[in-house]
C-alpha cells in the first residue's frame, strides 16, 4: 500500500529508452535531478550519452531517478533522490538479480524488495580540476585493443579481480598499463567516460597479487589521471573499498577526497516470500 500511494502521490514515469517521444524533456528532466550531486551520479550522468542509450532503462520522479544498465551481466542498478520515491520506482524495475551501488538511506528502504546475496561498504571519491599537477609516469603506457588479451590474463580467476569490465571499456576510453619482463602486471582505466559532461569514473584499477607493494598501481592510476586532464575532463570520480585503507591512502595521495559512503553489492530484486 505505501508503494501504491507513493506513486499516485509523485506521478512516477518509467522510462525504458529516452529516445522516444518528449525525448529533450525527458532526459531534461532526468539530467537536472542527477546534477543535484553530480558526483555521486557520475555514472549514470555519462549514461546518457547516446551510444548507452539502448542500454539504459530509466524510472523517475520529480524528486528522483532509478536507473537499470543493462549493458553488463549481472545489471547495474543505480538510485538518487527522494527515498520514498526510490523505492515506488524500484517497484517498476524488472526483478531480478542486480549489481547495485546504493546510498544509505536508499539501500535500507528497498529492504523488503532486495535480497542481498553480497556486499560491501564503499567509499565515491573525486579528483576536482584544481588538485596538484601529477608527475608523468614513464612506466605506464596507454593500452589498446590490442592488449585485450593481456588484460584478459592479468584479471585471469583472482577474487579481488575487477567484476565491471567489458571490453568495449578498453576500446572507448583511456586504459594505462604496466609490463613488467613483457607481462602485464598492472592496469587501470575508466567505467565511463563522457567528454561532452567533462566527466570520467576510473575504474577496473588492478595489479597482480605477485607485483603489489610495488608503486606499479600508483603508476598507472596516476598516467590515467593525467590522461583524462589532457583531455579537458574536470570531475574524475572513483570507488573503493572502505575496508582497502591501502588504496584509500593512495588516492588520496593522487588528489582525491572522498565524498560520500554507499554500499555496492549483488542482489535479488522482487518482493521478498
């Protein structure tokens, strides 16, 4: 019932694809909730560029937008504004298992709807435009499709490894590496990338277990950074692990502050037996 009457009350909208009729005002209207904390809604900002549009299933209200991607196996599910609008548009998303990135208030109001299967608390930092030159990293190179493969290796089956890479992310956007005796032991590289919003979200930053402790992570995370500046990007954002007090400390030490907690995990959604 208080699902039911949130909707009446909020007239929600669902959205499966803003290339439809009232498509400027749609995205309009979509676009001025997610900039009221545009860092927290870095991703789904750069969503709606065009070549995510057939990957985008958007719900919103006047006070809030729910957003599943489903251009990744498990989907992504994503939620800004209103609480009590959240959870009356989470109640039109196709249930079924998500990887969600939720705030606090948002994660424990879908609580009679979202199974947790696991979960971990996260840190969303940002590098604002204004934070110190980053010195060039010679070891770090600008990696290509052609290094797909090795990507594919240095990720191989280890438990930390990135679980949001696809290999369109490594032909669309910026990825730097590190070799080490020909072998790839250190990457990172960008989620998404939008040049019209200036706005980039890093991600897929990995090194292998035999190589931490080394300064390859920071090389390469520090190439990617001055990459995307050469680039015009002004909001870098990014996530890690509140419990990761190593990368913490790292990102820190390359100009990032961080700007909210929220909880990331995998879940079924759909009402719970």
């Amino acid at each position: 019932m208080a699902s039911s009457s949130a909707t009446a009350r909020t007239s929600m909208t669902p959205v499966n694809s803003i290339a439809c009729a009232n498509t400027a005002m749609l995205e309009s209207n979509i676009r001025e909730i997610l900039y009221l904390d545009p860092i927290w809604s870095a991703y789904a900002l750069a969503d709606l560029a065009p070549q995510h549009t057939a990957f985008c299933q958007w719900f919103h209200s006047a006070e809030a937008v729910v957003l599943a991607y489903i251009g990744l196996s498990p989907p992504v599910l994503f939620a800004t504004g209103k609480k009590e609008d959240v959870l009356a548009l989470a109640t039109q998303v196709p249930p079924g298992k998500y990887q969600y990135t939720l705030l606090p208030e948002h994660r424990f109001s879908l609580e009679p709807m979202l199974s947790v299967q696991s979960e971990l608390k996260m840190w969303r930092m940002s590098n604002k435009v204004d934070s110190p030159e980053i010195d060039p990293s010679p070891d770090a190179h600008r990696l290509s499709g052609e290094d797909l493969d090795s990507v594919i290796t240095l990720f191989a089956d280890h438990a930390d490894r990135p679980d949001s890479f696809h290999r369109r992310q490594l032909e669309a956007g910026p990825f730097y590496g590190a070799y080490h005796e020909e072998e790839l032991v250190a990457v990172a590289g960008v989620h998404v990338l939008s040049e019209s919003g200036s706005m980039a979200a890093i991600g897929n930053v990995f090194t292998h277990p035999a190589h931490r402790g080394q300064g390859f992570g920071r090389k390469v995370s520090a190439q990617l950074i001055r990459g995307l500046r050469s680039m015009g990007i002004q909001t870098i954002v990014l996530n890690v692990a509140k419990e990761n007090y190593a990368a913490v400390h790292l990102y820190q030490g390359l100009g990032f502050q961080i700007h909210c907690g929220y909880y990331e995990g995998l879940g079924e959604l759909g009402a719970k037996p």
